[in-house]
C-alpha cells in the first residue's frame, strides 16, 4: 500500500492513494478555505461508510431491501478531553 501525501496550498492536505486524489482542507474559522471536508471529518466518513458497507452487505445478502435505508452517525465529545 502505497500513498503520497502532498500540501497544495493553504491548509490543504492532499492523499494520492491508488488513483485517487483524497482532497482535505481546514475550515474557514481554521484558517483554511473550507474547500473540502477536513481529515478529520474524513475519518468520521470512513467509519461511517465502512459500517454502511457491512450493513448493505447483510441486507443484500438476506435480500433484505435497502430503499430508503439509512445509517445516522452521532459523534459525542467529551467535555473535558476534547475526545470523540
């Protein structure tokens, strides 16, 4: 597994991993341009979309339909670490 990480600019930061370029940038009040989501934001994403994967995965195989489907993601802080 190979990946690049490259800094176009700005608060941007940039993953090439294969044959995709991952754009994140921080927002406006971070002093970034708010022009894609943060990486942390993509983490979230990522954990999100992996269990939407498995669920779709069990639904399919079950025939369970899946119209209209929808996961929620709720991430709560901790007031006294800062920690999700």
């Amino acid at each position: 597994m190979d990946m690049e990480v490259v800094f176009p600019g700005g608060k941007k930061v940039n993953a090439l991993y294969k044959g995709f370029i991952i754009e994140t940038d921080q927002p406006e009040h971070d002093g970034g341009g708010g022009s894609a989501p943060s990486p942390f934001d993509l983490f979230l994403a990522s954990i999100g979309t992996c269990v939407g994967f498995y669920v779709l995965s069990f639904c399919q195989e079950r025939r369970i339909p899946t119209a209209g489907l929808k996961l929620n993601l709720q991430a709560e802080r901790n007031q006294e670490t800062g920690l999700i």
